[in-house]
C-alpha cells in the first residue's frame, strides 16, 4: 500500500453547492457539445443532494479531517532531512511493512476507507438518479435548437464555446429531475456508469476546490470556478 495515495476526504463538498463555470448555451452551423459531468454536477438535484448528504454525514467528515490530520503527521516522520519532500531514500522506508509508522498509517487508511463508504455510496445514488434523466434532457435540447450533431469535449480539438449546450441541458435537467433521495435502499447497487460518473464529477469537483484555494492564496477578488 502507497502511504502517501491520498484519501478521499469528502472535500467535494465544499464546492458542491458553487455553480461550476459553463459557457453561454448556444450551438453552431447544428453542431453542438455537451458534458454529462458538468451538466449533472451543476443541476439543483445534485447540489442539493452533495449538501444533504455532507449534513447527514457531518460526524463521519469531522473524523476523516481528523484521521487525516494524523496521517500527514506520520508521514512527517519519514522526511528525515527536513526538506518537506518525501525523496527516493526517505520513500524506501514507508514501505517496510515491519515500520510501527507505516502499520499505523494503513491502519488509519483502512478506517478512513470505512468512514467514507457510506458517504461514497449516497453520493454515487444521488448521480445515478440525476444521470438517469440526462438522455431525456439532452434530447430536449437537440429538438428545442434543432440539433443535428452532439458530441463530447473530448471527442473534438476544437470547437468555439458557443457550442457548448451544457447550459441548456442542466436547465432541462432541473426540469425533470428537481430532487432526489439521499439514503440509497439496502439492497440497491450502483450502475458501473454511475461510478465511473461519480468519479468524473468528483475530479471536477476537486479542480474546482484546488482553483478555489489557489485564489484564496492569491488574493484574488472572486471564488474560482472549473471550466472546460
């Protein structure tokens, strides 16, 4: 086990509530782009479902800050020359599993591990069911500005922002979805998409947050946000 991987702490939270910059809707010459990450990450439903779940959840979150708090202390011990970097020398010993240090971080991995799994599987029930009405949504879009192709960011090099819709589908989105539960039933399991999903806004979420403390350090006037 990597010591130094890092948890999951939940920090997407913070953000969660923040809209995330997407350019104006429009599409160009029938040709538009669409991102299911951004779009099901900036509808109400999921924002006020990331919310619900961070208060319902608040116990397990202050201990996983906690527990990670004493992680990155142990860590410390292993930077034997002071230079706050962990280098090829230093790293060889966090991984001895005779190490007392190293048996207490995986210890405190594995009880973070389990402190997040709840909060993980609400998170990944609250996607799914926003991420289930994306199709109907995006085809709203493609009929309301006659659309004739739809394609992905990452499908293209190049195309101007006026042709991202992911605007237009989030207005849909919170049209037909306004809500969702938080507390997934006992025998459900998520959909390999949805986990995939999950993981995808959880990574916009994170660069949001990285961009939000980078700002915050600059001084800068206004709150950061993720665009594509």
């Amino acid at each position: 086990m990597n010591i130094f991987a890092k948890s999951a702490l939940g920090a997407a939270c913070a953000v969660a509530g923040a809209s995330l910059a997407i350019p104006a809707a429009a599409q160009v010459n029938g040709i538009a782009t669409a991102d299911i990450g951004f779009a099901v990450a900036n509808s109400q439903a999921f924002q006020t479902g990331y919310q619900q779940i961070a208060t319902q959840y608040q116990a397990q979150r202050t201990t996983i800050e906690q527990r990670t708090q004493q992680r990155q202390q142990l860590i410390q011990a292993f930077d034997t020359n002071g230079d706050g970097q962990i280098d090829q020398t230093e790293q060889a010993a966090t991984q001895d599993p005779n190490n007392a240090t190293v048996q207490q971080v995986q210890t405190i991995d594995q009880e973070i591990a389990a402190l997040q799994q709840p909060i993980n599987r609400a998170r990944v029930y609250v996607v799914q069911q926003v991420a289930q009405q994306y199709s109907a949504a995006l085809q709203q879009v493609i009929s309301d500005q006659n659309i004739q192709f739809v394609m992905t960011p990452e499908s293209i090099v190049y195309a101007p922002e006026a042709a991202d819709v992911t605007n237009s589908v989030v207005t849909a989105l919170n049209t037909r979805v306004p809500n969702v539960q938080v507390t997934p039933p006992a025998d459900w399991q998520p959909s390999e998409a949805a986990v995939g999903l999950f993981q995808q806004i959880q990574q916009i979420l994170m660069m949001a947050a990285m961009q939000q403390q980078q700002s915050a350090a600059q001084g800068g006037a206004a709150p950061a946000t993720t665009g594509r």
